[in-house]
C-alpha cells in the first residue's frame, strides 16, 4: 500500500501532454500518460511520464487503472535506467 499523501483536481487517469504535477518540491510537466502492460480485464499499469523544464530531467508516476490511490509509485531517470523514489506527496 502506498504512503503517498495525494492531492488531485481531477481523476488520475485524466492527466495528459501539458498538465502539471507536483512531487514533494518538484514542479513537473506530463509529457505522456501511457499504458505499460495490459493485464486484461480491468488492470492495466499505468505510466505518466513527465520532466522538470529547470534541470530537464526525467520521471514517471506509475499506478495500477484499478487501485490508483493505493499504488502510486514515482521514479526518476537516472542514465538509462527508472530508479526508484520515496516520496510524500503528490498533487496535481
């Protein structure tokens, strides 16, 4: 289950290309909202891809079409490889 306090102005699965996403103290913008694996019926992984225009990094918060309050996970491009993130808060 995820610790992640989350702050939404409209449903996770409605953000897209231009919206903006705050983790913690990064102020983000999607660049993407895309499915990574299809597990049929009603699950699906989800990916938001976005970045930080300041430093031009690279993230993702990943969660699950059916639970997505509870399996919210952020992760940050490091090379060529997602690594892993804890953080707090999500809004957007």
């Amino acid at each position: 289950m995820s610790d992640i306090k989350v702050k939404g102005s409209k449903p996770i699965k409605e953000l897209k290309k231009g919206d903006k996403i705050k983790v913690d103290s990064l102020a983000l913008e999607v660049d993407a909202h895309v499915v990574m694996i299809d597990h049929g019926k009603d699950t699906k992984e989800m990916a938001i891809e976005c970045f930080d225009k300041k430093t031009d990094k690279d993230y993702q918060v990943r969660y699950f079409s059916n639970q997505p309050d509870t399996s919210l996970e952020f992760y940050e491009m490091v090379e060529i490889v997602y690594n892993k993130l804890e953080v707090k808060k999500i809004e957007w």
